[in-house]
C-alpha cells in the first residue's frame, strides 16, 4: 500500500469520526500509525458529558466510594476540624493509596493532606454525626 492510499484511508476515517461527533456527540480520538505497507488506527470513543452531567457522575462515584470506606453518605466537600491543621475540607479519593484513600485540602491554606477513613469518621463526628438521618434528625431539633 502506498502512503498516497493510506493518507487516503486515514482522512476518510477521520471525515467519518468528524460526523459521528456532530451527529451523536461524543468524543472522537483517533492515533494513526504507518508502517510500510500498511496503516494501523486507534479510535477511542467516548460519550460527551455536559458539565451537569459529569458532576453528576462523580456524586454518584464519591458516593460509592464513601460506602466502600465506611460511610453512609457522600463526604466530598465535607469540612471538619482538624487538631493541629485547622479546618480541613475533603476533597476527592485517591483509591490506589490503600492506607490513606481519602485526600483533603485546608480551608485557609490550601495544603493537601490525606487521611485514613477512621480518622475522617472521628473528625467529623464518628457514625451518628455522619449519618444522614442523624444529620436530619439535628436539624429538625429531634435529637
């Protein structure tokens, strides 16, 4: 094949991609690599999130993932007290450090820190703070 028909090929794929963007919006990316007598492609396909929709999706993964250390509730964006740095304000998971999964970020200096999810759960209350219906109960004044 010569490289004249693999241009060819490759901009004939890339004009279909481009449609299929347009027409169905999602995210189109595609690698190309030649070799002598042939052209070999990568395509990824995603699907296009609105900002709506990708926040949407990562309440449902902080939520799940607060479940899967302990917690009855979504704690990203919780603020707790912290003995010696302050307020600390959770951040995101970083599910690889298995011993510090959960990160967070001081409120008046910005520093990261991570924490283990017991320390998380004694700093924001232990499990009766935490949970939800005892969050609902504290504020209707039933406790």
């Amino acid at each position: 094949m010569t490289r004249d028909k693999q241009q060819q090929i490759s901009k004939k794929i890339s004009d279909f991609l481009l449609t299929l963007r347009r027409e169905d919006g999602v995210i189109t990316n595609m690698r190309t690599n030649y070799k002598n007598d042939s052209v070999q492609f990568d395509i990824l396909i995603e699907e296009e999130y609105t900002d709506e929709k990708k926040q949407t999706q990562l309440d449902i993964q902080y939520t799940e993932f607060s479940k899967k250390y302990g917690f009855t509730q979504n704690i990203v964006g919780m603020i707790f007290e912290h003995p010696k740095l302050g307020e600390v304000k959770v951040s995101h998971f970083k599910t690889n450090n298995r011993k510090y999964p959960i990160i967070g970020y001081t409120v008046n200096g910005g520093k990261g820190y991570k924490f283990t999810p017991i320390q998380v759960k004694s700093y924001l209350g232990g499990d009766k703070l935490i949970n939800r219906n005892s969050n609902l109960d504290l504020l209707l004044g039933k406790s």
